[in-house]
C-alpha cells in the first residue's frame, strides 16, 4: 500500500486497518522518499507505523540523490519526474510487487475521473487511457499478464468532503501541517512555501516572514503551497474547506506545468 | 465545493452531521454523440455551486480557445477530461463526477455516446439507480436512445429520465415535446421490467428546466431536473433481499478466530440467524458479527463485516454465506444474457474465466441461441457476438457456483468473462435460470444420501468390471447376470464398449491415449450409478492394469468388485464372435489387445472366472453366489 502520509494515505490505512481486523493488513507500506518531505511527515510517519505495528519499506531514488535534484535547482517538473515517478517505478520494480494500492480520487482532477479503480499499468508502469478494462457491478478482473502490474484505488469514488467526514466521524489523527499554526513562509513563483530546513536557497530564504497558515495537500515542502489560516481545530478546517472558493490541488504546482498535465505524467506512470 | 449552505458558516458540526444523513443518488447520462450530456453535467456542477474559482478561470479560457459557444463558456470542457476527447469532441470513457446538494449526495457516470463505446455506457449502468437519457430536441429518438434504454434496463435501472434537450432550438414548442414523448412511450412498451419513465424538457446550455421549472415553458407541469434527482424514491431494494454475502477472505489471525469477511451484497444478518454456505450447502448459526469498532448487533447490504460460526464448516474465498431458509441456486449451467465487450467476437466452444462475486471459475460459452436487437428488443439469428453485441446463449462451468437470477438480484445474478490469453474483460452476463439444478442435489444430500438411494432398491451399490480379452465371455457372462439380477428385483445396468462407444466416447479410437480417456469417462459414469445406488455391470476389454487401478479408486470403499473372465488368448482366437482376430492378424485393425497390443491380466481380482468347460450361466451363478456373500444383496 502505497502511503503518502497526507490525508487520503490516513483514511485508506485506517480502512485497510478496519477491513482486515482482527488480523493485520497481510501487505506492507510503502513511501517513496523524494528527500524534500516536510520533517514533521517524517517524524509522523515513523511513529504511525511503531504505533500500528505495520511493516514500512521506504525508498528514495539514489540515482536523483546522486545527482542533487532538488526542486530549487532542477525545477518542478524534473524533480518530481525523477523523485516521484521513476522513485515510484524504481521501487515496485525492486520489491516486484504486482498490485499496489492509492490513494487517488476521481474528484480530484479530469483525468483521474476515467480512472478504473483496478488499473492496469504495462510492463513500464505505463497507463493507456484507451485500453483500459470496462469494471461492471462490483467485478473487477484483477488478472495480469507477466510484468504487467496493477494499481488499486479504493478512494476513487470518495471527494475531499467525504476525505474530511470520515476523519472527523473515525477520529483518524492526521500531520499537524493540515491544521493552522505560525510558520516561516516566503513567496516562490506565486506559491507560498514553507521554510521547512535550510535547503531553501538563501536569497528566496531571507525574505521570509511568519504567517498563520496550513496546508490542504501535503508533499514536497518546496512544492506544497501554504494557506493562510487560522483554522486550528478540525471542524474550523472543513469550514474553511467548504467556504474556500479554489480547487484543492490549486496548491500543486506539478498540476499547472502544462495542459493535461496529469493525464501525461499518469501515462508515464506516477500515481 | 463551494455549497451555497448557511449552515457551513453558521453550525459546521451540524452541516457535517446532516451531510452525513444525505442519501446517495448513483445516475448516468447517456445519448448521442452531440445531445449535449457533458454540458449538461457541467451546467449541473455550475449550478450547484461545484466549479472552483480556479476551475472557472480555466474554463473561461479553454472556451475561448477551443470552445464551441462563442464567447460563453462551454460546459462540456468542464468534463470531457481525457486530452483526446477535447480534441475530438467526443466523450469515450466513463468519467465520474460528484456533486451535492442541500437534500441529497449524487455520483453521475458520463457515459459515452458513440456506437464503438456502448461497453463503456454499460460499465456506468451496471451501478446506477437511475438513467438521463439525452435526447435531441431537432432529432428525436434515435437508434442510440433506443439502444441505451435497452442496456440500462437490462442492466436493471428502472428510473429514466427522458431530458429532451435544445428545447430553444425548437422555440421551446409543447408539439415538438410531446411527439418525441409519444415516440418514446411507444418504443417503451418492449423494455424489460416495471419502469417509472420521467420526461423533462430542458436547454442544458440556456438552463431551462434544470434547477427550477422556467417560464419558456410554461405548458410543462412536471418537475425541474434537479427536483427529481433530489426526490426520486431509490428504494432500497438490496436490503429486503435474502441474505447473501460472498466470502472474500477467510480471517485468521490466530488459531482461536476464524472469521469470514466480504461485504453484504443484500439482506439482513445477525447473530442467532441460521445460514447455509454454498456451494457446499452446510449449515451452522451467527455467532457474532465482528468489525474493528466491536461487535454488531446487525448489519445490512452494504456494510463490510467478518462474521463468525457456531460450528465449523468448511467456507473458503468464493462461498456465499446465505440465509438458511432462502438459500440461492446452485448449478453449473445456465441460460444467460452476454454483452459482448471484445474486437475478438465470441468463441462459441471456447473456455473462458467466469468471475461471479468473489469467485472465478472455468467457463465453456456455447453458441448464442439468438440477439437481441438493440433497437427493438426482438430477437435475431445469430452465430456468434460482435463487440457491443448482446445475445441469449448457454454456458456451462467446471464448478457448480451459487447464484440467483438477476432480476432477483444485481450481485449475486451477474458476472464478467475474462480471455484466458489476453486477461481482457470481454462480455458481461445476466443469469436468466440454471439449466439443471446441481444446486438440489447439493444441499439435499444432507437429507437423500447415496446409501439412502441403495436403500430404497433393497440394495448395495456395486460395481462389477469384466476384464479380459476380445471374446473372452465378457458381455455374455454379463448379459446373463443381469437377466438373474433382474429376475430378482435388483436395479442394474450394463455398459459395455459398443453401448458407450456409439455415444458419449465416438470420439475416442483405439490408441493408447483414446483406450485410457474411454476408461475414465466409462469409470465416471459408473460412479455416479453407484451415486444412484445400481449395481453396475461394466464389460470393458480394459487391458492396461493403471486404468483399472484408476477406475477402482474412483469408486467408493469395497464398491468395486474385479472379475477377470480369464480366457486364453487361443481359445478367445478360436472363438472369434465378430471376426475381430481374423482381421487383426491379416493386419486390417491395428492396436488390437492380445495381437499387436498387450494384455495386463489383474493380479488379484476378486473374482477370476474360467470360461473354458463352463457356460455362461454357470459363470453367472458362481457371481451371483459371491455377490451374496459379500453383502451386496440377500438371495
């Protein structure tokens, strides 16, 4: 199971918790590192697999460290081409695993709105928009041929109100990046970024300034755009949530580097 | 999600709790190509305040760009998300969209509208509670509304909506309304099942009719569109259903629980109730009902649970847990109704995957008996299924599998075939009735056993296999037999190779691989005679001990009794009832046991019988003499 720690990773490991009770989820977790998370996932993290007594396997793309790729120098684009999606592929390649489960949902953009919710990827993790398998009632034909593997996305047909209701009603307990406090923030080609740890570079570093804010999606510090909040408790953020006026992924600015973005980073293979 | 609702700012937690109480509506649209459903969705996501303010902007400008209203936006860009389908205009895969209001949640399936993408409008019907069928205002009812309200009634959908779009291309004429009405109703009168057919006009792209009832059209008393969504009765049909819960896996987290786990796909259970897993048809009580927020006192359709067992049965992946006293089916063949969904038409003959609830098993589809036409529902000749075909054939599985006619039940009556090569989804099935019921005979095996059944006749069931040589007595030392068996009052029957050869084995020959399949099958059959409780009289050269041996294990403990009608090959020669030697030596027959193919003689048969100096009803009585003082029957 793919575990991202955001919110949506939250929710699907607290199903998989529910579901296979009294046993244990009988598969492992998985996060692919980028090296440019926040700490505070991190920290999270850790102590959530301690906690749930899961297995957790975590892999960063050596090649990309290697290479320093890091968003500040190589840009968006690059760094999560390189981190994400070939970190991502690296790694169920390593551990050959034939299905992995997401966390992704239909509501969230246009493209993922065609996903199945069992969708098959080509021997090179590809995702053929054109070729993919009708899912009929509740029967999905999880067969694969050799080297094919599949994604399953139990959360396709949740939308980030269901998301927030759920975590509200199961007390699910979340990073405290989703809720407001004070944090160092700065101005990055209009995204309001999080001074996370020093690897900012210095001249964007310095016109820092701390602001009351809280972030809807979580990722790449770098890459994961703040709000301005004061929404400390978990009722005032869905408040804010259902009042907000701009889409979810607003904040990512992997979505806007071109048209169909999404829809050609899936074909390549990210999540 | 912008939802224009005071309660949001005023009392969150009180939103969220009435959220939480909202029903959920599961609807597709579907039409032709140009009817204007994706901007029908999208005036639907517009007007209830679903568009973010990012998205709008976006929107703004992909219609100026590539939009096909002018200046206006163009809400069909809102949806048709893959980049393909912008360029070209069309919508070809199911997208999912998600909307709420103040009385209800809604998930809609854009289903796409051409001819080639029909599997993909099928995909979304499969889960719907109710249908939008777009119809042009200028055109009328065409070939693909009368194909698309075949597929979504087939598929159980018994809400359609009848949006008679670009009413303002029309000049918003009742005329126009209510010819396409008649047209429809007329054309209705052939769909499958009780429908509630709704007809709204409406202007997707002006608005009319879709959130409140407009003054354009002022002669249409019936409900907006929304309205309707928000209060058409979904009755919740699964819920009052029998209990039925396919197992998906079997939870064992220690040696102390073992608990069944899958979703209810309809009834009620709870603990205390009694329940029947088939296909094995045992039965045992609830004793609870486990999730991670404790034990339930009930759970219904829908709801994901383990349940735990009185006693324990034998339940595996694939089973359905049931109610007792409404037990589903059981059977390995049925008559079925396909969606073919493949290039690759239908191979009648070949074996397929057959996925039913959480079970896969070996399918053979037989040729289709008839189509359906798609516009008309009547019946056509038909040979094989084309892709997006539908058609009424048989198939029959390797395995029996619980079930129930589809009409009675979404879940429990459909499956999908998968290509053994390919993996591919390729049809998907409605199961009209079984063809014989293995389903009886499984769960009234408790009751009416195979002794039972020998019982009745006064009798042990028995096998008794004559080996031994061509013309060496077999069949005639049998046929005497049974005429004594017979005079007796005993149940018998004999299968000898020229009854089973002219039938069920015409396919085999006499090599070596043909003689051992000709002995299974011939085995088989004799076993379930034995099932029946008949003394089976088998007169098979069967030369080879290996298959013998197999046909002995086959039948149950001290069931099978060996006779070697032990004649020399001389004397057999001599005799030559058919000729058959003659020919074999002069070498017109090949593999002919005793000639150019040998003879295993058994090396402790139960019985050995000496042919030469002794008749055939002497050999009879010296069986019927050993039958007796084996127990099978009293003299």
């Amino acid at each position: 199971m793919l575990y991202s720690i955001g919110k949506d990773s939250a929710v699907m490991l607290h199903l998989a918790i529910k579901a296979f009770y009294p046993s244990r989820p009988p598969f492992p977790l998985l996060h692919v590192d980028t090296g440019w998370k926040f700490r505070e996932m991190i920290t999270f993290r850790d102590r959530k697999v301690k906690e749930l007594g899961l297995e957790l396997l975590v892999h960063i793309n050596e090649d990309g460290v290697r290479e320093g790729v890091g968003p500040f120098s190589h840009g968006s684009a690059y760094h999560t081409d390189v981190m994400k999606t070939a970190g991502l592929k690296q790694a169920l390649d390593k551990y050959g695993f034939d299905a992995a489960f997401g966390g992704a949902r239909r509501d969230e953009e246009k493209s993922r709105a065609k996903e199945r919710i069992i969708s098959v990827r080509t021997a090179g993790h590809r995702w053929d928009p054109k070729r993919q398998r009708p899912e009929i009632w509740n029967l999905y034909n999880t067969r694969l041929q050799k080297g094919e593997s599949l994604r399953a996305f139990p959360l396709s047909n949740w939308t980030e109100l269901d998301i927030w209701q759920y975590i509200r009603r199961e007390n699910i307990e979340l990073v405290p990046l989703y809720f407001a406090a004070p944090r160092p923030v700065v101005d990055w080609n209009g995204t309001m970024i999080m001074l996370d740890d020093d690897r900012v570079p210095p001249d964007i570093a310095v016109q820092a300034t701390t602001k009351s804010v809280r972030f809807r999606t979580l990722g790449c510090y770098p890459l994961t755009g703040a709000v301005e909040s004061t929404a400390t408790t978990l009722d005032d953020v869905i408040q804010e949530i259902l009042l907000t006026t701009t889409s979810e992924r607003q904040g990512r600015a992997i979505d806007k580097d071109q048209a169909a973005s999404m829809e050609k980073k899936k074909q390549e293979g990210y999540f | 999600m912008r939802l224009h609702d005071d309660l949001i700012a005023e009392d969150i937690g009180a939103y969220l709790e009435a959220h939480e109480q909202k029903s959920l509506l599961r609807f597709i649209t579907c039409g032709s190509v140009d009817d204007g459903k994706s901007t029908l969705i999208g005036r639907l996501l517009y007007d209830s305040k679903m568009i973010f303010e990012d998205q709008l902007a976006t929107l703004e400008a992909d219609s100026k760009k590539v939009g096909t209203q002018g200046d206006s936006i163009d809400f069909a860009l809102l949806v048709d998300g893959l980049a393909a389908e912008r360029e070209q205009g069309i919508t070809i895969d199911v997208a999912y969209r998600f909307f709420a209001t103040q009385k209800r949640k809604f998930i809609v399936a854009d289903t796409p509208g051409h001819e080639q993408y029909t599997r993909n409008m099928a995909t979304g019907a499969s889960t719907a509670d109710a249908a939008i069928l777009m119809i042009d205002a200028r055109k009328g009812i065409l070939t693909q509304t009368r194909r698309h309200s075949i597929i979504a009634t087939l598929l159980g959908i018994r809400h359609l909506v009848l949006a008679i779009n670009k009413m303002d291309l029309v000049g918003y004429e009742q005329s126009v309304y209510d010819a396409i009405v008649a047209d429809y109703q007329a054309f209705a009168e052939v769909l499958p099942g009780k429908l509630d057919i709704v007809p709204i006009p409406i202007s997707a792209l002006a608005g009319t009719n879709i959130t409140e009832r407009s003054p354009e059209t002022p002669w249409y008393a019936g409900p907006s569109l929304m309205d309707y969504l928000e209060t058409v009765e979904i009755a919740k049909e699964a819920e009052t259903l029998p209990l039925r819960m396919p197992v998906q896996w079997v939870n064992r987290p220690n040696l102390d629980f073992r608990g069944f786990s899958g979703q209810i796909a309809s009834g009620r259970v709870r603990p205390g109730d009694r329940i029947r897993s088939l296909p094995s048809g045992r039965e045992t009580t609830i004793t609870r009902i486990v999730t991670a927020s404790g034990d339930l006192d009930e759970a219904v359709a829908g709801q994901s649970i383990t349940l735990t067992f009185a006693d324990e049965i034998d339940t595996s992946r694939g089973d359905v847990i049931a109610a007792a006293t409404q037990p589903p089916e059981v059977s390995d063949q049925f008559q079925v109704k396909l969606l073919w969904m493949s290039e690759q038409p239908l191979l009648p003959g070949r074996r397929y995957f057959l996925k039913s609830g959480t079970r896969t098993v070996s399918a053979t589809v037989n040729a289709p008996k008839h189509g359906i036409d798609v516009n008309t529902m009547a019946d056509t000749a038909a040979r094989t299924l084309e892709l997006n075909q539908i058609g009424v054939t048989t198939i029959a599985l390797e395995q029996p599998i619980p079930f129930d006619p589809y009409t009675d039940n979404r879940l429990t009556g459909s499956f999908i075939l998968i290509d053994r090569q390919t993996n591919d989804t390729v049809a998907l099935g409605l199961i009209d009735f079984s063809l014989r019921r293995a389903a009886n005979i499984h769960w009234q095996a408790l009751d009416i056993t195979r002794e039972a059944l020998a019982e009745q006749k006064n009798q042990q069931a028995t096998v008794l296999w004559f080996t031994g040589l061509s013309g060496s007595g077999k069949s005639t030392i049998a046929n005497a037999l049974q005429k004594r068996l017979y005079a007796m009052g005993r149940h018998t029957f004999i299968l000898d190779g020229d009854n089973v050869r002219h039938g069920l084995n015409r396919d085999l020959g006499f090599t070596d691989a043909d003689r051992v399949e000709n002995i299974r099958r011939v085995s088989n059959v004799a076993r379930l005679m034995t099932d029946a409780g008949l003394i089976v009289l088998v007169s098979f050269i069967s030369p080879f001990r290996a298959e013998r041996q197999m046909a002995r294990a086959l039948m149950a403990e001290g069931e099978f009794i060996e006779i070697h009608v032990d004649t020399p090959l001389d004397v057999a020669e001599q005799r030559d009832v058919k000729g058959l030697y003659k020919k074999a030596r002069a070498g017109e027959i090949r593999n002919f046991t005793g000639i150019d193919s040998p003879y295993e003689p058994p090396l402790n048969p139960e019985l050995r019988i000496n042919t030469v100096g002794q008749s055939a009803e002497d050999a009879a009585e010296e069986i019927l003499k050993f039958l007796a003082w084996r127990g099978v029957f009293e003299i």
